[in-house]
C-alpha cells in the first residue's frame, strides 16, 4: 500500500510535526510504503470561487487557479491510504489545510455517475492536533469526519492529540497507520474440508446417566 501522510504547520519541530512522524514510522512498520509532506511547504491559493460560485471545479473537476494544488492533487490519486495531520486553531484545521481541502473537495466532491473521487474508497486517519491549550481537537475531528464522508473515503480511525495526551497518542497514532497499512492475508489454499476440520474442535462425548425407575414399593 501507498500511504500518503498530510501535514500543515509550520512549526517543523512541535506537535504536528511528531504525529506526521509517527504516523510515517507506522506505515513503515506495517509493512508498506509512506511518503509524508507538508502543505506549508507548497504554494497554495485559497479557493477564488469563480464566476456564479463555480468554475470549472463543477463539470470539469479542474481548478483553474495556477500553483501547486495540481501536483498535490495528483498525489492524492496515486496513493492507496491517507493521514490526514493537522494543527488546531480555533476548534478548526489549519488555514493552510483548509486552502487545500476546499478546493479538493470542489473538485472531486461533484463527481457522479461512475466518476469517483481521489480518496473514494481508500481508508484515512485524520489526527487533530491541539498543541497549544489543549481545546478543539474534537471540534477539528467532527470537520474532518465531514470532510471524508463528502470525499467518500473509508475512515480507519479519527485520533485528537494534545501535550499531555502526546506521549501515548503518538503511539496510538503509529498503531493505527501500522494496522492501515499492513498488507492483507494471502488467500488460504488449504482445502475447506482440512480448514473446517481445524475450526471446530471437538469436545468429548457428554454421556447422560439415565435415572433408574424407583422400585415400586
């Protein structure tokens, strides 16, 4: 499986940054390949809302808009598996993440009639994570399920992360993207009469004691 791993900050030794991390290690200890970016590192247009209110995002799933959000957007059709990592400001994602998400979201969202999205069917675990007092990881959370659900993704798992919940957080961050992206069990090709011997196991006999009639007295 290729996973992608999303970042917004620009704080590359805080939080986020060690969740984006941790989140790596684990698709690399289940087993398959990751590769981890920061929006911030990208030039990223808010959305412009073109015309009535849609541009060519509607009918034609393009934004018209010249930077980076193309290149990243191809990413996003390549890879199998997501994390979503974002920073909480104000209950919400960061304004970087939601630059790039609105438009994706234009884009893919309106797809019908056999057209699917670029996260359509490929399972994300999206982590809020509020570094600084603690509040609104469950707020952020709750846009992020919105958000999947309108892409049509296949949510594994929502984790909020604060400073004091940081140290185990991150492991349970590791765990869930090492289980996303363990690859699956090949096939059993024992026979099923073998394999359904193997799944019952037999218990003894119960033998039952019949009472003897009570003498007639």
């Amino acid at each position: 499986m290729k996973v992608l791993i999303v970042t917004s900050t620009p704080n590359k030794e805080g939080l986020t940054a060690a969740c984006g991390e941790a989140a790596r290690q684990g698709v690399v200890d289940g087993g398959s390949r990751a590769r981890l970016i920061n929006l911030n590192d990208y030039n990223i247009l808010r959305c412009a809302v073109c015309d009535n209110g849609w541009g060519p995002c509607l009918k034609e799933h393009r934004c018209r808009l010249e930077d980076d959000f193309a290149e990243i957007r191809k990413m996003f059709a390549e890879a199998e598996g997501f994390a979503w990592v974002t920073p909480v400001y104000w209950g919400e994602p960061s304004e970087t993440a939601k630059a790039f998400f609105d438009r994706l979201r234009r884009c893919e969202a309106p797809k019908k009639n056999g057209q699917t999205s670029v996260a359509e069917g490929k399972p994300i675990v999206c982590i809020a994570a509020a570094g600084g007092s603690g509040n609104g990881a469950v707020h952020c959370l709750a846009e992020m399920e919105r958000l999947v659900q309108q892409l049509r993704g296949a949510p594994h798992d929502y984790i909020a992360v604060t400073q004091k919940t940081r140290e185990y957080q991150t492991e349970t961050i590791h765990d869930a993207l090492a289980s996303m992206a363990k690859p699956a069990a090949a096939p059993s090709t024992m026979p099923i009469s073998v394999r359904k011997g193997q799944s019952r196991s037999r218990r003894p006999r119960r033998r039952i004691r019949r009472k003897k009639p009570a003498n007639k007295e």
